[in-house]
C-alpha cells in the first residue's frame, strides 16, 4: 500500500490496488472454496459466509490482506463482516446507488473508518457490472433515498440526485482489489455480458468503534490485529 494511494483513498473514499493481492496458489484455493460454496448454497445466500465456513478465516485474517488494511484503518483492526458477491451472466439486475453505512446504521457507533477490500474473483468492467463510485462522496453527510423497482434491482432503494458525471469504473483483474469507506456513494450496472462478475468483500473497522451486540443478534465480530479499544465482544 503506496502512500499515494492511501492520500487517495482519504481524499476520494476509494482506491485501486492493481497488483495481486494473494500468491497465485493462495488465490487458487480462494476461488475453487467459492465454487464448491456458490455450487452449494446459491448466489443469493453468500453473505456472512464466515459464519457458517469458519475456514475462510484463514483468507480475511491473512497478514497479507491486514497489511493493505492497516494504513486505511489503523493499527487495531476487527473483522465486520465479508459476503461473495456473484452476478450471473446475464443478469438483469442492478446495484442502485447507495452507501454501506445507510444499511448499518445504528450498529455501529460511528461509520468512520470501516473499510471494504473488494477482491475480484473474476475480472470486473462494465459491462459485466463492476463497481462505480462517486468520488469524495463519503464527505458528504447522508444521502436521501427513494424507492426503486426491485425486480430490476438487487435493493428497494436508491439515493436520489447523483451525479453520474462524476462517477468512476473500478475495473479489476481477478486478485486485484479496490477499498472503499462505509461511507462512499456506489453501486454496480447489470451485468449484460456473457462473463460472470464474482467478488469477495472483505470489510474491517477500527476497533476505537463500538460494535452494539444488542443491535447485531447473530452477528460475530473477531478481532483481527491489534488490541481492543472499545469494549467489543469478539469471536474466539
């Protein structure tokens, strides 16, 4: 992690790691672990998969992955949450513009600082529906959301007047990955492609935050590097 990228990251809320982020045998055992999982539960139940899979701890704990975190977030991190984010070919649904903090409002006490690693499992573009952000957006306060047509897209709701002539393409090869803050506005296109858009989030927060247990029934936090801050309860 160069520290031109980190000043990007803290300026625009997101950044591009365009080098491989595991050893390419390391990346091999990812990828073949999420095509025995995505073969088993389906694409629509891969979220917190950790939970269930207690073996990718050994991927979202990795040195590796925490030494490209620790510049964004600090020295103590946890581990909030990871999902495998699988758009088929083909599929006709869109990622609405919206923020991560929006959805996790009030579990956390304070959205500053919880950092997504988007690690591509297959190359992402376009038109196979990678991520687009809005530059400096996590600045900006809460968005205002208004309903959208669920059958044309993976939420109920989308954030109203967003400049799309701001918006950038984070287009990734498979191993690469973006970061980006709770906070950004971003969303994804459909995929329109024949090729499959499969990624894993991978999402960390300073532990000076405070994780409400009564606020987050069934969700485990672990504590990844560094020490606790804020009282949190972690995962053994």
């Amino acid at each position: 992690m160069t520290n031109s990228l980190v000043a990007q990251y803290r300026t625009d809320g997101y950044a591009i790691y365009d080098r491989p982020v595991f050893a390419p045998s390391r990346f091999r055992h990812l990828l073949e672990t999420f095509e025995e999982l995505l073969e088993r539960y389906g694409a629509a139940d891969l979220d917190t998969i950790h939970f269930r899979e207690e073996r990718l701890l050994d991927f979202l704990l990795d040195d590796r992955v925490l030494d490209l975190v620790e510049p964004l977030v600090g020295p103590d991190i946890g581990l909030w949450s990871s999902h495998f984010i699988c758009k088929l070919p083909g599929d006709g649904k869109a990622t609405p513009w919206h923020e991560d903090s929006a959805y996790w409002e009030g579990r956390v006490s304070t959205m500053e600082g919880i950092c997504t690693l988007w690690l591509a499992l297959d190359q992402t573009a376009p038109d196979n529906g990678c991520m687009r952000v809005i530059p400096g957006s996590h600045e900006g306060g809460s968005s205002d959301y208004v309903p959208v047509d669920a059958s044309n897209n993976i939420f109920d709701r989308e954030i109203e007047h967003v400049d799309e002539s701001r918006q950038r393409f984070l287009s990734l090869l498979p191993n690469q990955c973006s970061f980006h803050e709770a906070r950004i506005i971003h969303g994804a296109l459909a995929n329109t492609s024949p090729r499959r858009r499969a990624g894993y989030t991978m999402r960390y927060f300073p532990t000076s935050s405070k994780i409400y247990p009564e606020r987050n029934p069934g969700h485990r936090i672990w504590l990844a590097r560094g020490r606790d801050r804020a009282g949190n309860l972690y995962e053994n």
